[in-house]
C-alpha cells in the first residue's frame, strides 16, 4: 500500500519557514542546529530538520519547543512567523 502525502496546512508551512529564516538569520547550518537540538535532549538530525524546513515532515510540539529553545525564541515566534519576532 503507497503512503499517504503529509499534508502541511497553512501555519505548518509558515512555521517551516520561519524556522529556516531563523536558522540562516542566526549563520547557522542544519547540521549546526540540529546538534544544538539534540544537545538540549531531543535527537535531531540534519535530515530531519531539513525534512521540516522543506515542509516534507510535520514537525510535532516536541520538535517546535526544541527548536524554539535552540534558535531562543519563544515557540509561538515559530508558529506565528515574522509579525512575532
């Protein structure tokens, strides 16, 4: 049986966005914030992350407070986009 397509609505796709701005923002590669993610306790890697960034992966709550902490923003600058920054 095929998989099924991820559907990534609206926000997620923003949210991959703002996450990949934030990332170039900071002179960070995935590989360097991945590391930084799985550093705080949640494994990451740079395949995952790129997955997300490329809206090719959902990225669960677990993932956006990781991140979050990570790129030190609150995890709702991650859902909302620019107007939040």
């Amino acid at each position: 049986m095929a998989a099924r397509p991820i559907e990534i609505g609206s926000v997620g796709m923003r949210t991959a966005r703002t996450i990949e701005i934030l990332r170039t923002e900071r002179g960070l590669s995935q590989r360097q914030l991945a590391a930084r993610v799985t550093a705080l306790g949640h494994p990451m890697s740079n395949t995952a992350l790129s997955r997300i960034e490329r809206a090719q992966r959902r990225c669960d709550i677990d993932d956006l407070a990781a991140l979050a902490q990570a790129l030190h923003v609150p995890p709702f600058a991650l859902l909302e986009g620019d107007t939040a920054l």
